[in-house]
C-alpha cells in the first residue's frame, strides 16, 4: 500500500547525501552550466568576469574556485546598471528563455528591505511540487487531510505557490485563508472548515494562541490540529518556540524552507533534511570571504545553491545564496530518515555584533520564548546606530506578562540577562512594556526597530 512506504519518492530518497547522489549530480552540471552561460545575461557575465566557459570547470571543486557566489548585492548592481525597471532586471537576471514561461510572479517579503521579485517559472514548478510533496509525505500528510494555507496570499512567494505545488498531492484539501483575512477570519475558518493542518509562518501560529479565546471562546487546541508546518522564519527551529507551539496546540510542528529542507519528526529538532539533492547541489560558504566550507557535521556558513534544472530555475540559480547562515548536520539522524539537515542560525544581513561577538534576532528569540508565559514572547532589539556593529548594551523593548507585577520586573530582567550571557554572551538593556504594546503580525514579525537614518 502506498500508506507504508517511508518516502514520497521512492527512487531518489533513499540516496540523498550518498556518493551515488554526488555522481548523478555531477552528471547533470555540464550540462546546466553550458546552459547559464547561454541563455542568463548575468550567470554569463560571472563566467566572463572570472575568466573561464563553462567546458573549463570540470569538478565540483573548480566550480567552487571559479564562480564566486553571488547574491543581493548582485541584483542591486543589475538594479543599479539598467534602472529600477523590473521588467528588464528580470530578464537580465534569467533570460529571455525563461522569462518567456513565467507563469506565476511573487515576491520575498522585504523584511529587510525592498521585496525582491520570486518568480515561478512553469518549468520549475514541477520541482517545487516534488519538493512539497516530498516534505509533506515526511510531516504525515495524507488523504483526507485539511490544510489551512495561511501565508500571504498576496505576492507572497510561500503563499499562493503552495496551491500549485499541492495539486497533484493525493486526498488532500487546501482551504487558502491567508494572512491578509486576519487573525479573527483565520481561527473562524479554521474551525468553520475543520482544518487540522496549518502552513504559515510561526509568528501567525503563535499569535493564533494569544487571539483563540478572545476570538473563538476556547483555547487553541480545541481546534483540533494534527500538524503545523511553518516556514518563511526560523522560529520553529527554535526549541522554545517548538515546545510552545507543540504544547499549545497539542500537534506535531515541522519547519520547512531556506531552500528545499523540512523537518523530522524526531522529538528533539535535529534541524531540516535537505530533500533535494537531484534538484539543487548545495553548498556553504564563508559569509565573508565566499571561499568553499567544507560539509562536514556542525560546520556554519553561509548557504548558496545551484540549481540542477535550470529552465526552471529561480534564486538558487547558480551558486546563489539568499542570505541564510545554516549549521550543517551529516551523520545519520536518530529518525532514520536520509538527508543531510541544516539549522537557519540567522540571516548574514541581520547578524549584529556586541563587544565583537556575532548575535542573531532568531537566538535571542529563543531566550525570550524561554519566559513564556512570564514574558509573552514578542519583543523588539532597538538600533540606534547602522548594523552589525552594536554600541553595548543591546537595547530591546520586552512585553512582560499579564500576571507580571510592577516589583517583579527588576528581578526578571536579570534572570533574562543572565540567560542570555550564558547563551549569547550579552546582557541586553530591557525597557518594559505591558502585554499587546507591540504590534502583532500575521506574516514575519520584523524584530529589529531601527531608530537611525539610512
């Protein structure tokens, strides 16, 4: 019965990480590089500017040597060279090839600044699709399930997406509420349509447990979840916001994204499985240098990948990187399950830096899960000066809980700074606020406050 298999895809699953996957990848890399060269105006440029054609690179390693990695700051130099005219970027960027099949334009939220433009390409769209179902296979979708799609629906490149990626996915239901209906029509369609899977980010999902009694007169869990995926953010990684969620709503939590990974269901987090190595070669990279980190078990850099179908190729390109810093994970995991796993240990343009010592917002939201419900989980880290570098102490705005008293809080704000030196080896400057200060958001919560100028 298709019930009992292990994996979606029972052909390349089970050899995902081995030296059998590195030979099929490599098999098809000539092949995508010939194609960069001839058909992207800016993969062109990279080879022409390193010095070197596609035939030239005959491994792994010289791939590695020759183009360097590129990102943002490249697209603001295509953006800086023809105009803020998207239309023509977009064609720089991918080629009249491709361009002549976009089929579904979205965009990254801009969380950390101008919405960049996420195309979807039809031909790339049969990859997203076995990616997702590949993830929801491992997460225990099966037919008959409800699924409650709560990205933004509008632009947003994890919502409306997700309704092609899972069309062709057996017996499931998709109900898409989005993030745009609100926190009020999500939680009463969710009950309305007896959905019990949630896909959003884990913001919203945490928000959720605040609004369900005030909203639905009941908590959270009655509404009966078996899985919430989240994704777009790193807080379902974080074993403080895991633990809450799993307890509040009394399901399974998985965390996908960052590239083609979801989780376990291994109890304790042991990161994403990266589920696509016939789809994408991936690779780390140091954040500043760009020289190759080797994928061994607990190495940090930079992620970058390349896409192996490039017709259909969006951002992870050719050794392209979105700005995720990820710790890798090779040896077998206790699930049992193939793939090498990787954490999002923060994003390279939101990393701040305090007496020298690297601090990413996804660590210290960590801590401040830690204090639920003494602290009711939402915060600000406040900037009075242009990141990374942080003048001490770190400034934030903490909302302490309902039942907090006035007389408590002196006390509470130095368990918190001392949790946080033994973790982050920083004591942060807390100004309170009362419980719903803080604006809540139903897509990714921007943690960083900036109180300078560009």
């Amino acid at each position: 019965m298709m019930e009992e298999r292990p994996y979606w895809n029972m052909e390349i699953e089970p050899i995902l990480n081995t030296p059998q996957m590195r030979e099929l990848q490599w098999g098809k890399m000539p092949r995508v590089l010939k194609w960069q060269y001839e058909n992207s105006p800016f993969n062109r440029a990279r080879f022409d500017k390193a010095g070197v054609k596609p035939e030239e690179i005959k491994s792994f390693e010289d791939f590695a040597e020759a183009i360097p990695p590129a990102g943002q700051p490249e697209v603001r130099e295509v953006i800086a060279e023809v105009g803020l005219d998207m239309e023509k970027v977009l064609h720089h960027l991918f080629g009249e090839e491709r361009m002549k099949n976009l089929y579904l334009l979205t965009t990254t939220t801009g969380t950390t600044g101008v919405p960049t433009p996420y195309p979807n390409f039809k031909a790339g769209i049969a990859d997203f699709s076995e990616f997702a179902s590949r993830a929801a296979w491992r997460a225990g979708l099966r037919a008959g399930h409800r699924v409650a799609l709560c990205f933004g629906l509008s632009m947003h490149a994890a919502g409306t997406p997700w309704i092609l990626w899972l069309q062709d996915y057996p017996g499931v239901m998709l109900i898409p509420i989005g993030a745009e209906a609100g926190t009020e029509k999500i939680l009463q369609f969710m009950k309305m349509y007896k959905a019990d899977i949630f896909l959003g980010t884990p913001s919203l999902a945490l928000h959720l447990i605040e609004k369900a009694p005030e909203v639905l007169g009941e908590p959270v869990k009655n509404l009966g979840m078996e899985v919430i995926v989240c994704g777009a953010e790193p807080g379902a990684g974080i074993p403080e916001v895991r633990a809450r969620l799993e307890g509040e709503y009394g399901a399974r939590v998985y965390d996908a994204g960052a590239g083609y990974g979801a989780s376990c269901e291994y109890p304790i987090y042991q990161g994403m499985h990266w589920l696509a190595d016939d789809l994408a070669y991936y690779e780390l990279v140091d954040p500043e240098t760009g020289k190759p980190v080797p994928m061994e078990h607990g190495a940090t850099g930079l992620m970058c990948a390349t896409s192996l179908h490039p017709e259909g190729a969006v951002w992870f390109d050719m050794r392209f990187t979105l700005g995720d810093i990820h710790q890798v994970f090779t040896e077998p995991c206790p699930c049992g399950k193939t793939g090498f796993r990787y954490k999002i240990v923060g994003r390279s343009d939101d990393m701040l830096k305090v007496k020298g010592v690297p601090v990413y917002p996804a660590s210290i939201e960590g801590v401040i899960q830690g204090f639920v419900p003494r602290l009711t989980g939402h915060f600000r880290i406040v900037l009075t000066e242009k990141p990374p570098r942080v003048v001490p102490p770190l400034k934030m705005r903490v909302e302490h809980g309902e039942e907090v008293k006035d007389e408590e809080l002196e006390s509470l704000a130095s368990e918190v700074g001392d949790a946080m030196h033994k973790l982050l080896k920083i004591r942060p400057e807390i100004t309170w606020l009362r419980p719903g200060t803080l604006e809540r958001e139903t897509g990714k919560t921007k943690l960083l406050e900036k109180q300078y100028e560009e």
